[in-house]
C-alpha cells in the first residue's frame, strides 16, 4: 500500500530550515516519514525529480570525475572517494568496477532519485540520491570540490523526468526476514556445505534447504561458523589497522553493496561508533547494534573463504570481511590469524 506523507511539504521544509544541521535520515525520523518524502518536499526548492534507473544513474555519474559514493544500512555507513566506470547493465543484478567505486547494484529496487543542490560557506552541495519503494536510501553520490561541476546542470537537465512534486507517496518497509533455520536438515547443510567450491553457491544452498544466512551459521556449528563476542567487531578493526593487511569489506542494503579493497589506517571511535577514517574511505559503524557476529569457512576451489559477517537484532546483515586473496588464492594466512583470535562468543543464539 502507498503511504502520504500526513506532513505538508512546507511543515517539512520549515522543519529542515529551524535543524540545518540534522541529518536527513534523521530528520525524516523526527517528522515520523521516510528520508526520500523529506527530500521530495524540497522539489523546487534544491531538489529535482530525476530518473531512478541505474542505466541512466551510473553513466551519469562517470561524467562527474571524483566523487564520494554512500551506500549504507541501519547500523553502518560507507564510504568511498573515486569515480565511477566500467558499467555493467543486467535486468537483475548490475555492477560497476573500478579501483575505488566497487558496486553491486539491483535495480529494481532503484525507484524514487532526486538531483539535490544545497548552498553552503564553501560553495554549493550537490548529490544524486536514490531511495527504494519504501523511501529509504540505496546509494548516494556526492559531489567533491574536485568533482567535475561543470557537467552538473547538463546532468540534471538529462536526468530530469516530468513529475516533479514536492509530496511523494512510498510503500510499507519490507521487513527484514528473520532467521531461518531447518535443524531436520543440518546434517544435510553440513554435508552440502563441505561441497562447495564457490561462495556464491551458499545462498542458493540455504534457498534450497529452505533456510537463510543467519539462520543457516546459528546451526551449522564448527568448522564452518563460530558465533563470536559482541566486542569482536571493534577487536578486527584494530586488528586489521595494526597488522597492515588488505580486506574487502562489503556494507548493503536491498538496492546497492559496495565495497572497499585495500588496508585500514586510521580509527576514531566516538560514542557508539567506530570511524574509520581514511583518505579515500570512511566507515562509520554502531558498534551497539551489532547483536551477532560470526566467524565463517566456505570452501572454494582457490582454499578456504574466510569471513567475519556481523547482523543486528532483527537479523539484517550489516558487513561482511574477508581477507584479500593473493596469488589466486580466497585464504591470505594474516586474515585467518586475524579471525582465528578473536574472542568465542559462549552461547549460540536460538
């Protein structure tokens, strides 16, 4: 069912004028509608109605040079500095592959876009935005002052669609499936699970043994998954930054999984979050939602694929790392030593 907004558009605006420094995500939140319903409100007034599909988005984009792609979910934000290229289309599933802009993209969850302008001491902000049905955010482009700015009216000009009001109507949120597990089946999972030889058989796995992720690692047990402390995920980030490795670190919502290759430097904790904040990429996670993290082995033909994939309470995934692989090979020694010392969580949640 499509759901109005019960606010006016200029009751919005107001608001977002009286709480400048407010997020908008958080905004949203304060007036009880979704973030793209407060940006829609802005329709004429710095924002503009675009086409959301990612055929017209991601080329797009690659005429802005240098910009700051956000893909997020509850608990976790990322963030990376480079440009955008080597577009690959798919009706299902599509991508973008260059050395910093790492993108999996679905499209059909890509619905609502608004070209969004904001004045500031330093000059004008500007970002492509796109929101799922239910008005949430699947990815974000940021302009940077090296950004080719030049390029942005003609964008917007080309990206444009007829509609441009300032109300938009979103559907209910999706909830998140819970854990799925099928104990009747376990010996069957384990079985399975020492076959494979690709890591992206394993959801196909769990579809057909009617189980999910989570539900699946609460019962395979070792030497496939070991639950771990809640403190593990600020433990790896430390660990990662003081042993210099590279990783790959995956945050994604319905819409959009980016993902970041290469080291951590630097690491800024400030109240529940812990921040890295790296030239060229930032993250920035609640380590209070993390409610399960997991330790896990998938077989492949390159060695063992070893992970450390983290969910909050309602059983949505917020990150998964893995070690970078050399020499054609899924296992690096240094991330495993990595994983391997991280503390036990003592019970298996239910």
């Amino acid at each position: 069912m499509m759901q109005p907004t019960a606010v006016r558009p200029d009751e919005i605006r107001a608001f977002v004028a009286e709480n400048p420094k407010l997020r908008a995500r958080d905004a949203g939140d304060s007036l009880g509608i979704a973030e793209a319903q407060l940006v829609a409100a802005h329709a004429g007034h710095g924002a503009i109605r675009i086409a959301a599909h990612p055929d017209r988005i991601i080329p797009a984009a690659e005429r802005l040079g240098e910009v700051m792609a956000l893909t997020r979910v509850g608990a976790c934000v990322h963030e990376k500095v480079g440009e955008y290229g080597e577009y690959h289309p798919g009706e299902h599933a599509a991508m973008t592959l260059t050395e910093n802009i790492d993108l999996r993209i679905f499209p059909s969850h890509w619905v609502h876009a608004f070209a969004v302008e904001t004045a500031s001491e330093q000059g004008p902000r500007r970002s492509l935005q796109i929101f799922d049905a239910a008005g949430d955010a699947v990815h974000k482009i940021h302009l940077r002052d090296g950004s080719n700015h030049d390029a942005w009216a003609g964008i917007v000009a080309d990206l444009a669609i007829a509609d441009q009001a300032d109300s938009l109507a979103v559907e209910a949120r999706t909830p998140v499936e819970p854990p799925k597990s099928r104990s009747d089946k376990v010996d069957l999972l384990r079985e399975a699970w020492a076959s494979l030889t690709d890591t992206h058989q394993f959801l196909r796995l769990c579809s057909k043994l009617k189980m999910n992720r989570l539900g699946a690692y609460r019962i395979a047990g070792e030497p496939w998954v070991r639950p771990l402390a809640p403190t593990a995920a600020d433990a790896m980030l430390q660990a990662i930054r003081d042993a210099g490795i590279e990783v790959m670190i995956f945050v994604g919502n319905r819409g959009c999984i980016q993902i970041h290759t290469g080291p951590i430097h630097t690491l800024k904790p400030m109240g529940p979050w812990q921040n890295v904040m790296d030239p060229g990429f930032n993250l920035h996670l609640r380590l209070d939602k993390v409610a399960e993290i997991w330790a896990v082995q998938k077989p492949t033909q390159r060695g063992p694929a070893v992970s450390v994939e983290a969910f909050d309470a309602e059983g949505g995934l917020i990150f998964q790392v893995f070690g970078v692989g050399k020499e054609g090979r899924d296992s690096r020694p240094e991330w495993g030593r990595i994983v391997e010392a991280l503390p036990t969580f003592a019970e298996v949640p239910a």
